[in-house]
C-alpha cells in the first residue's frame, strides 16, 4: 500500500529535473513533480499534491488536502493510544 502525504507546491527548485519545493505539514522538502506537470512547469506552484517517497504523484485540491491531513492526524492519535494500551498492558502482565 502507498500512502501519499498531501503538501503544498511552493516554488520551483530545478527547472531541469523538474525539481520543486513543498510544504508538508510545516515541514519543506524537495519533491520532483514530474508525474503532476500537464504544461508549464511554473502552473504547479499554489497546488497541492499527495507527496510520495520525494514525487508529487497527484494533484489534489485544498479541501481534499485538509480532509486527508485531519485523517492522518487521527491515525496517528489512534496509533499513539493503542501503543499506550499495548504498553499498561505490559506493565499489567509482569504485575501478575
């Protein structure tokens, strides 16, 4: 299964390999956006894209882009609470 981070296109880094910076989640990284590019390679700047192992692999709009944030934010809460119950749990077991 692939999971696709949603970010946000800022600028363009290396026009020669199609080189672009976006913002995922407050964090900046460099992506190729090659996979996203239908024409000028300048029109993807203010897009959102879901962000995949350094490739933006598709172009998303904003409210899809929140949407899939706030759900990956509730995973994350999720997988927190059950590492914490896995782990009283544990504490448990070696009580008894």
């Amino acid at each position: 299964m692939c999971l696709g981070i949603p970010g946000q296109i800022t600028a363009i880094t290396d026009p020669t390999r199609m080189m672009a910076m976006a913002e995922v989640s407050g964090v900046r990284r460099e992506v190729n956006v090659a996979p996203i590019v239908t024409g000028e390679l300048a029109d993807v700047v203010g897009k959102w894209a879901l962000i995949h192992v350094g490739f933006a692999m598709a172009v998303i709009d904003e409210d899809e882009a929140e949407k899939t944030l706030e759900a990956l934010r509730g995973l994350g809460e999720a997988q927190e609470t059950l590492e914490a119950m896995a782990a009283g749990d544990a504490a448990l077991e070696g009580r008894a």
